[in-house]
C-alpha cells in the first residue's frame, strides 16, 4: 500500500478526490500514516471527519471497513458472534442423520459471523490494504471503550475455539467523535489527535468549488460568508460543511445564481434542522446575515 511521501503530497491527493484540509490537519494524517497510529478526529457534526477515512482509502486503494458505533455496542457486534442459527441446524441434521461419521465442527470459522473489527485484522492479517473506520466513538459505551484500548494496542483477537488472529500489518486506523461525551486519555494517547475546525471563508470556498463547481464564485462567496455568519448565532445545531454544498446544490436546483433574503428564507430548511434554530435566525433577521 503506497503511501503519499510527504505532507504536499497527502495534501494534494486529497485536494484531487475533493476534500480541501486545512494544514495541521494534513500533518497530523501524514504523522498517522508514517507512524502506523490511529488518527482521533474530533470536531462538530458535519465537518467532514467521516469523509477523511472515505478518501484515506480511495488514495491508497484499501478497503474501507466501517464500525459506526452506537449506545448499547458490545464486542459481540464489534468483533464477532456464533451463526446460532446455523449451528442448530447442523445439530438437528446430525441427530435426523444418527450418523456420527463425518461430523461438521460447528465452533470452526465457517460458523462464525465476522464483525468490522475481526474484518478489518483478518485482511490485514493477510496483507490486504485495509481502512478501518471506528466511527462516533463517543457514543458507545465506557466498556466497549475499555475493549477498544486492547485491541489498538495488540491488533490482535484470541477466539478462544479457534485461535488468535493478528494483524502483521495494522490497518490504518481512523477514530471520529462528535464530543458528547470525554473519550478516556488512554485511548487518546495512543492515537494521533486532531480537532476539527468549521473552515473559514476561503477555505468553504474552495470546499464548494471541489463539492460544487457549477455555482458561481459570487454565489460560493455569499454562502460561505452566510454560514460564518449562521454559526456565530446561538444555535442548537450550527451547520456543518455537509450543509452548505446541500445548499449549494438546492440552489442550483432552483435556478438561483444570487442569495437574496427571499431565497435563504425559503430555503432554510436545507441547512437549519431545528424549529427553535429557524426562529433564532428569522428573530435575527435573516437580511443581517447576508
């Protein structure tokens, strides 16, 4: 799996697949990489931390292998589980059959049911190019956190019927975390750590020209400039950059090339997710934010 030689170079590749980094961000991808470490990107919903596993994988022609995380996970849906189901009916067939010749062993691997995290060290195991995503880590669980710090450690996972399987080459790893609640230091400093900004002006910019590119400099400019402006309310949700190239594309569908009042209230919807959101930018005034 090649990697891109230098910060220029990671940079660039993303720039080319339609993510534009800001540059601390670019560094601490390419620390990542070359130093075989997690990447932890924490930052707001919507500003594209997602998307860097996405692209990582693109550039360096690996598989992406996804474990969106949720309350309630545990190592069973994370790592691997018993087909139960499967395993019944060979019993009841054995005991239809009443021939214990040629008996199936059903704790081999043909009954088991392999999770992303077992996916993702089994290919590495074999060499296989692999990205292994560990997405919204934040709302899993402590314990399942707990199991997680072992696994990023070894990069290896004991079955105990069939035995251990180890990554010789670890995956590249990719944690993301919207901040609900404090992910444990430990897991932390095993990783390389990098908090995601909203991007400023120019850079949105740039973002919609890569995301967007048949709307107009002007209409790119008075977007951006609008969002900045958005997300310097007191908002229950601010909008996130995936929000403003949906903008941008609802607009295009409309036929605008020009951001009036008129056409941000109307559309208001595409960005603003919340009733009490819409009120705070309609008390605001919304020809203020323009």
């Amino acid at each position: 799996m090649a990697l891109p030689p230098s910060v220029d170079a990671l940079e660039a590749a993303f720039i080319e697949h339609g993510y534009v980094p800001e540059r601390g961000l670019s560094i601490s991808i390419h620390l990542a990489l070359h130093m075989g470490r997690p990447l932890f990107v924490e930052g707001e919903p919507g500003v594209g931390k997602t998307e860097i596993a996405k692209v990582l994988a693109a550039i360096t022609g690996a598989e992406l292998i996804r474990l969106q995380c949720y309350e309630g996970l545990d190592v069973s849906h994370a790592l691997y589980e018993w087909d139960y189901a499967r395993q019944m009916l060979a019993i009841r067939l054995i005991e239809a059959r009443g021939d214990q010749a040629d008996v199936p062993d059903i704790m081999s691997e043909e009954y088991l049911i392999a999770r992303p995290l077992l996916q993702a060290i089994r290919r590495s195991s074999e060499g296989l190019p692999t990205v292994l995503l560990i997405d919204e880590l934040d709302r899993a669980d402590e314990e399942f956190e707990a199991y997680l710090l072992e696994l990023l450690s070894e990069f290896q996972i004991t079955i105990p019927e069939i035995g251990t399987v180890r990554a010789s080459t670890p995956p590249i790893v990719v944690i993301t975390s919207n901040r609900t609640r404090e992910i444990h230091d430990a897991v932390k400093r095993r990783c390389i750590y990098h908090w995601i900004e909203y991007p400023d002006v120019e850079r949105e910019i740039a973002i919609l020209h890569k995301k967007a590119p048949e709307i107009s400099d002007v209409l790119s400019r008075e977007l951006a400039e609008a969002m900045r402006q958005l997300r310097n309310l007191d908002l229950f949700k601010p909008p996130g950059v995936a929000e403003t190239v949906d903008w941008a594309k609802a607009l295009q569908v409309l036929g605008e090339v020009r951001l009036s009042p008129d056409v941000m209230d109307a559309t208001l919807g595409v960005i603003v997710k919340y009733e009490e959101d819409m009120q705070t930018v309609r008390t605001t005034g919304v020809a203020s934010l323009l």
